[in-house]
C-alpha cells in the first residue's frame, strides 16, 4: 500500500514562505496517479489546496491559494511539494498529503491514501 509521510511545517511571519514535502513509498506511480494536498483548520472542514499528476505535470490550485501556491512533483524522489508564498494568518492549518490511485478523471474525485499531516501556524 502507499505510504505518504508530510514534512516541512512549522511557524512562519505573515508573508513569508515555506516549502512542504510529501514523500511516497510503496508504488510505482503512472499516468492516471495524482497526489494532493488539503488542508484542515480548527473548527473548519478539510479544504482542496491543489492537485497534481505524477505523469505529465497538469495542475489544479484553489482559488483561495492560486498565485501563491504551487504544487510540483519530483518524480526520481517520489516526493511531492508544495511551495507556499506570501502567507497569510488563514493559511493556518494541518496539511495533508494524498495520493489518488487509478483515478481516470483530473481532477480526481477520490484520493484513496493519506499522509498524517504537518503544521503550518503564519503569525500576524
């Protein structure tokens, strides 16, 4: 089964910058692979952050974090990124990785594996 282990959180000032890593283990990914990221805000609901293929590069990013964050992959890694620019306090959140298996429709309706979260707390 997929494994997904999250990793770059952490406390950052209002308009700066982090860089969060998703690694991967226990698949070969392909072309109808795609991994995630959401993220959970206390009292909130898991919200949609963006998207991504393995194979091929299409991505999809909230409208609440277009231009400002973005979603990659490094392939020979197994490890997906999310870099996030100009935080904001309502950034604030546990992020959450997650791998879509098999999934023939971007963006994929389902992700069937999660990572176990990693924080991200943007002071005012």
């Amino acid at each position: 089964q997929v494994q997904l282990v999250e990793s770059g959180g952490g406390l950052v000032q209002a308009g700066g910058s982090l860089r969060l890593s998703c690694a991967a283990s226990g698949r070969i990914f392909s072309t109808q692979d795609a991994m995630g990221w959401f993220r959970q805000a206390p009292g909130k609901e898991r919200e949609f952050v963006a998207t991504i293929r393995w194979i091929g590069g299409i991505t999809r990013h909230a409208d609440s974090v277009k231009g400002r964050f973005t979603i990659s992959t490094d392939n020979d890694k197994n490890t997906v990124y999310l870099q996030m620019n100009s935080l904001r306090p309502e950034d604030t959140a546990v992020y959450y990785c997650a791998a879509a298996v098999g999934s023939w429709r971007f963006p994929p309706s389902e992700y069937h594996y999660w990572g176990q979260g990693t924080q991200v707390t943007v002071s005012s």
